[in-house]
C-alpha cells in the first residue's frame, strides 16, 4: 500500500507540474503578445498571433482628408443598360 501511495503523489505533482507550464505557456505565447499589442495600439491578430499596425487609407493612398469620396453619383455607378444599344 505504501508505495501505491507514493506513485499516486508522484502521479499528481506530475499533473500539477504539467499543467502549471501549460498555464505559463498560453500566458507567455497569447496574453502577454496581446497586452503588449494592445498597449501598442495595434490591432491584434488572434488566429495569426500578429500584432498589426492599423493605416488609415488615407496615409497609403496619400489622398488629403478634405477631399470628398469618388463616384458617389449613384448615375454614374449603373452598369450599361441592357436596353440601350452599343455604339
């Protein structure tokens, strides 16, 4: 019986070992990365596990913010009629 015991502590001290890395290591792998990201002001990727920088289109488009959007004439935004004939 005693050394039942003992493989039933060693047992446990086993599983509670294991599963305080497996705590350490989510922590250290997707919270941490993310609470620095967030910190950052990024934009957190989950399923890559990115962090990513949020760009306004106007930086990459270098548009300036005053000038109105393109196209917004609903006129000019209809396909070719099917009724019109092609010249």
């Amino acid at each position: 019986m005693k050394s039942n015991i003992t493989r039933l502590q060693w047992t446990f001290f086993g599983i509670f070992l294991a599963a305080c890395v497996g705590v350490f290591a989510y922590h250290y792998l997707w919270v941490w990365p993310k609470a620095r990201c967030d910190a950052r002001g990024g934009a957190w990727a989950g399923k890559w596990m990115k962090c990513g920088t949020i760009y306004p289109i106007e930086t990459l488009t270098h548009r300036p913010l005053n000038v109105p959007p393109i196209n917004t004439d609903p006129k000019k935004m209809e396909g070719p009629s099917a009724s019109k004939p092609a010249k």
